[in-house]
C-alpha cells in the first residue's frame, strides 16, 4: 500500500475555506512535486478535496497567541493533511 | 558611489515595506551582462570580510561595482539601507540544468526580530531568466513572518507566490526576511544569480525622496492583502508595517484606520 500526501493551508480555520497554499508528496513515485511548480491551487476549498476522494487525517489545532507576541507572524495558520492510499 | 539621484519616492519605499522587494528589470546594460557571466562561470568572486564597507569592498573595474554604480540601483539601495552600508557577504548562486531538485523556501541567515532596522540582498540576474530555468520563487508580503531558515520548506506553492522570469540584467532588492528559493531548473542553460548582502550603518529613517510622504497612496500600498496570506493574519501584516513604517519615518503617530491606535488607548493607564 501506496501513499499520497496532500497539505492544504486554508484562509481561515474552516474545512470548506478556501486554499492559500498547497504541498503534495506522492508516494507512488508517478510524479515529482517540487517547490514553486505551479501558481494555481489544485481546489478551491478543503472539501473540494473531501470531494475528489482524498481522506482528512490531521488539521491545526486553534492556538491562543503566545502572551506579549500576540501582533507577531509567523507559519500559516492553517493547515490540513489528506491522503490517498492505493 | 553613493547618490542623491534616482532614490525612491514614499509610495515606492511603502510598496516596499508591503511586498519585501523593490524589482527593475533590465537595469544593468548589456556590456555589464556579458562581461558577468563568462566572469561567473569562471569560478569564485574575491572575498570580502563581513562587514566592509562598500566603498572599500569591490575593486575598481569589477561587475559588482559597474553594478552598483548604475544609477537607478545605487539610488534604490541607498533608499532602503542608508547611505554608507556594509556589505555582509557576496555570492554567485547557480542552478545546474535538470539538476533535479528545488531549494525549500527559506529566509536567509537566521531568524531576525530587528523591527527598526533591515538589512538587504541585491540579486542580479546577468541572463535572461525563463520560466523553464527555475528563477527565484519568493512571496510578496513574507518578510515580516517570524520563521527561521527552511523550517517554511514544507510550503510548495502558495497563492500570488512570485516564480521570476525577467530580461537580462534585472536587478531585484529584497528585504532579509522574504521567503524565497531557488526553483528547479528544468532547461538546458546554467542559470545565474549573483546576491551581495548589505548592512546598514545609520538609522534607517527617511533615506528616501519623501517628497511625496502624505500622498494617499502611501497607506493604500501599506494595506495591500497579499493571495497566499489568511484574511485575519493579513491584519495583523498591516499592524506590522504600521510599526515599520513609524520607524522607518521617525511618526509615532503614523497609522492607517486606526488599526494600531484602537489597540493602545488606554486612557488614565499609564503602565
């Protein structure tokens, strides 16, 4: 068994918000994500990824600001890990 | 080689502070090119120690100073660092053709939390830089993230994320903090950058042409949402280059609807 991983980072907290930024790593070895491969997102939302069979299997926990860093920036905020197992 | 000419305008510096770079394309002539890239292939630059100062650094004849001496760049890199920098370090960065593999995205050196105080990297490109050729992906708006090094390695792709293409020549200043990394070069040609990183010697306050300081246009370019950036963080982006801005202008009271003023009214208190 084969995975295939795809990481959605979504505008807010919310499954069906949708896609800012994207990674897959594909298990199989068909093909050969990189970085900076590809200005359009491959859904709009998360649940359009839901939609095309990819299985949810982690999602950001909501964290409170670090006390006296609450202006800071830093990784995005959220961020949602699907699979494909074949 | 400093000058007082060609520096930039308040809207240009503030479109600075809310994407982290300052673009001109084809800026270096193309006798300049064409002496950098058989130079390049040649092997390395001469070194120079942390923190010379520039006018000390680069021999007289040398690409990087015919580079610096143009004068649409040494005006832009005076607006942004003051006059008077040092140069950190220099480098040549090449992409192998189908060498297979991106950078992750990163931010160079180490975390840096200066808030009043930025150093920048110019990044010449001698030869013309194809989508094919892997240029430098790097995300407008980023610089002012708290991440260090490649621990943003795990973002591939983000929305409105810049993969250069541009003309030989093209000169791009960037702040140290921008989140960027070379792409994977796909063509037959050996690609190119060339990077010097300066540091500032003087408070970075109104290098610029503030001529235009109160145009409108000033806080529109400070507000700009960026694709790649959550809508509430987004806010708080615009927090921080409020905070920037008042450094980098010497206004405490700067701010663009009310966002940092709200938050420190604290009438009576004092502590």
């Amino acid at each position: 068994m084969k995975q295939q991983v795809l990481v959605l980072y979504l505008n807010t907290s919310a499954l069906d918000a949708e896609v800012l930024g994207w990674a897959n790593y594909d298990g199989t070895g068909r093909t050969s994500p990189a970085t900076g491969d590809g200005d359009e997102p491959p859904y709009e939302t998360g649940v359009d990824a839901l939609k095309d069979g990819w299985r949810l299997f982690q999602a950001s926990q909501l964290m409170p600001p670090y006390p006296g860093h609450e202006y800071e920036t830093s990784f995005l905020k959220h961020e949602f890990w699907f699979e494909k197992l074949e | 080689m400093a000058t007082t000419e060609h520096l930039l305008t308040s809207v240009e510096m503030a479109r600075f502070v809310a994407h982290g770079y300052h673009r001109m394309d084809a800026v270096v002539p193309a006798a300049i090119n064409e002496r950098a890239v058989p130079a390049f292939e040649a092997g390395r630059l001469p070194d120079v120690s942390f923190g010379t100062p520039l006018r000390r650094a680069f021999a007289e004849g040398s690409i990087s100073r015919a580079i610096l001496a143009i004068p649409a760049v040494a005006g832009a890199l005076r607006s942004l660092v003051g006059p008077d920098p040092t140069v950190d370090h220099h480098h040549v960065h090449v992409r192998e053709p189908h060498e297979g593999r991106a950078q992750p995205l990163h931010g160079d050196a180490v975390i840096d939390t200066r808030v009043d105080a930025f150093d920048v990297q110019l990044m010449y490109y001698p030869q013309e830089v194809t989508a094919a050729m892997g240029g430098t992906l790097s995300v407008p708006g980023s610089h002012l993230r708290r991440t260090n090094e490649s621990d943003t390695g795990r973002y591939q792709n983000l929305r409105g994320q810049t993969r250069l293409t541009c003309p030989a020549g093209t000169v791009v200043l960037l702040h140290h903090g921008i989140w960027h990394g070379g792409r994977r070069n796909d063509s037959d040609i050996r690609r190119y950058m060339y990077k010097i990183r300066f540091n500032p010697t003087v408070p970075q306050v109104r290098t610029w042409d503030v001529a235009d300081l109160d145009d409108p246009a000033v806080a529109r370019e400070l507000s700009v949402y960026h694709p790649w950036c959550e809508h509430a963080t987004a806010r708080l982006e615009i927090y921080n280059r409020i905070t920037m801005w008042r450094a980098l202008t010497g206004d405490a009271s700067f701010d663009i609807d009310y966002w940092a003023t709200r938050v420190a009214n604290r009438p009576g208190r004092v502590a």
